[in-house]
C-alpha cells in the first residue's frame, strides 16, 4: 500500500476491563478491517499500572502500525466507533475502559484541533508507548 497515497499511523490500544486480551485483538482485526487501511506490524501486549491516580484494573496496553488512506480525522472517527463497539462508555476522564484508542503518530503530520492533537502529546509521558514505539520502529519506511 505503500505508493497509493497511504500514511503509517501508530494506534495505542489499551484494555482493563472484562476480556483485556480479547478486547484487544477485537480491535486489531477492526483496525486491519478499515477502508485503505492495513495492519502493519504490532507490539507485544503488555500490562501496566493505570494512569490518573484512580484506583482502577491494571491496563493491557499495546500498539500498532497501520498504513492507511483515511485522514487522521477519519481514522479518530473510526476508533470512536470501535471503543463503542467494544462498549465504551466515555465518561470519567482516566477512568476505567473496555478499550481505549489513541493515535500516537500519523506521518509526519502535526494535527492540533480541540479533540485531536497529533502526535499524541501524552507520548513523551507514557514509557509503555515509548517501547512500544520503538519496537515498531524497524516498520516504518
């Protein structure tokens, strides 16, 4: 897909509530599923402390790499409708999730709307997503 006009975007997918595991992979397949949009690589799954000082179930976290057509807005609405999919509910913020989708990177793009800041501008706070990152790193062209 590389000479069609498609970006890479790296999505963070984390879980901490019912089927962590499943919830995860669930959004891997509808990520892979999206129109112009294939699933490059994905990290290893890995467990973390929540954020936010809530007490709330230890995250599974992990992210992929998807080449895709859509616009980074295009792609934030398509992640909207996978967490409802997955039951989301968005209430409290740092609170508890089924699932959560966030896009880390688009590009080279910078992105700065009121709900939607590429690249994410928690990515230098959150070690996990630096790992994982590099670790998807040797995908990138």
């Amino acid at each position: 897909m590389a000479d069609d006009g498609a970006e890479q975007a790296f999505v963070a997918l984390g879980s901490n509530l019912g089927d962590r595991a499943a919830y995860l992979r669930d959004a891997r397949v509808a990520l892979a599923g999206l129109p112009g949009t294939t699933l490059v690589a994905a990290s290893d799954v890995e467990e973390t402390a929540p954020l936010g000082g809530m007490p709330q179930p230890p995250y599974l976290n992990q992210m992929v790499l998807l080449e895709t057509r859509l616009s980074p807005r295009e792609l934030l609405e398509a992640c909207h409708a996978i967490e409802r999919a997955a039951g989301r509910v968005r209430g409290e913020h740092w609170g508890a999730r089924t699932l959560d989708l966030d896009i880390v990177r688009f590009g080279r793009r910078r992105v700065a709307e009121p709900d939607l800041i590429i690249p994410h501008p928690e990515l230098p706070n959150r070690d996990f997503w630096q790992r994982e990152l590099a670790e998807l790193q040797s995908h990138e062209r």
